[in-house]
C-alpha cells in the first residue's frame, strides 16, 4: 500500500498516481471536512488484494485520474495557480461534481 500524508503530499505526487483506480481513505473521513483533506492521509492499492480490503474497510476520495485531471485543468486554465488554488479546485469539485476552471 502507498501512504500520502496530506493534501501536499497528495500534490506533489499527482503526476505518479495510476492511471485507473482510487484514493482511499479512512472510514472516519470527512469529504465535507476541508481539514480532512487537507491533513488526513490517502492511500493507493498495490495488489488486487490490498484493493478489496480498501473496498470493505475503507472510504474513497476520488479516483486518482479524476485528482489528476482536477490539477491539470485548473493549471491549464490558470498556469501560475498555487497550492492554496489547486486545493479549492479540488474542493469545488468535490462539492459541486464538476471543474473549477
């Protein structure tokens, strides 16, 4: 399992995440919380077993493409947009099911 501590963590590494599958967090996370995202930890499934024990016993954040595209449209629309900048887009988009441009 890959442990992100953070939404910095979880931003500097955007470019690594996978191409398919989730970000998984702790059942008692908040996505309405923007201290949870902005300090809870993330986690990433190695092995189709580490998968199901996430599915069961975990939450999810969002899929790892969608994080991605989140931060690449917002950098897109807005290429000098800073931490402070990608973390509301990424909130927006959990409120609102859609992009901040």
């Amino acid at each position: 399992m890959i442990i992100i501590s953070g939404f910095d963590d979880l931003l500097s590494k955007y470019k690594q995440l996978p191409d398919v599958g989730w970000l998984y967090v702790e059942g008692d996370f908040d996505l309405e919380s923007k201290d949870d995202v902005l300090n809870g930890k993330f986690y990433i499934a190695e092995n189709e077993d580490e998968e199901m024990d996430f599915e069961e016993n975990y939450g999810t954040f969002l899929e790892a493409p969608i994080f991605k595209a989140i931060v690449e449209n917002k950098l897109e629309h807005h290429p000098k947009s800073n931490k402070d900048d990608l973390f509301d887009a990424t909130i927006y988009y959990l409120e609102n099911d859609d992009f901040l441009d």
